[in-house]
C-alpha cells in the first residue's frame, strides 16, 4: 500500500495551490481506494479543501488543530475510491497573519 505524507508551509494569509503537486502519487496510477488525512498546527488558522478527481472529499473547511503527522485511523476522515489517472488534490489556505504548518498524509490501497 502506497503512502506519502508530509508538512507544507503556508506563509502568513497565503494559500498554497495543491500540497500534493511533484508527488509521484498526485496523478494516480491505478484504481485504488485514497484515505486522506489533513492536520494543523496549534494556532488553528489552516483551511483546506480536499478533492480526489471530480469528487469534492472535503470543501475548505477547518482542519483539527493537533500539531503533528497524521495517525491511523484517528486521523483519516477523507476516504474515496478513485480511477487510474485520477488528481488527488489538497488545497490549503492560511487565515492568520503568521505563518503556519499543515501536516498531510495519503494511503493509496490498489483495487
């Protein structure tokens, strides 16, 4: 089973575009089963909006404020089945005036 996580920088009021952008794994490969999980830091300014192709898994909502790499299961409220060719996507957006961390992680399951 596939995996990649990851923490991603959102300067202060910025958004970054896609979290997942140069992943081998952005444009899936196969069909496969995506289980996505999106945490915060502590100061609690992140939104995110996640899609797994057309599928809008989680429209830009507040995400849990945890500090730290997502944990199985706890974390991992986004599930989707997906086709090969697919773009998984986590857009992120910062509503405070500092900079934030925004830790991520996708387990891919092949079908």
């Amino acid at each position: 089973m596939p995996s990649i996580q990851g923490v991603t920088n959102i300067p202060a009021n910025g958004s970054i575009a896609n979290a997942l952008t140069g992943s081998a794994y952005e444009f899936l490969g196969m069909d496969c089963r995506v289980d996505i999980a999106v945490v915060g830091d502590a100061a609690g300014a992140a939104r995110a909006t996640v899609q797994s192709g057309s599928d809008v898994l989680m429209e830009e909502s507040s995400i849990s404020r945890l500090a730290r790499i997502p944990l199985t299961p706890d974390d991992f409220s986004l599930t989707d089945v997906a086709s090969a060719g697919e773009r998984l996507k986590i857009q992120l957006r910062n509503t405070s005036a500092g900079a934030i961390d925004v830790f991520w992680a996708v387990k891919i399951t092949p079908l």
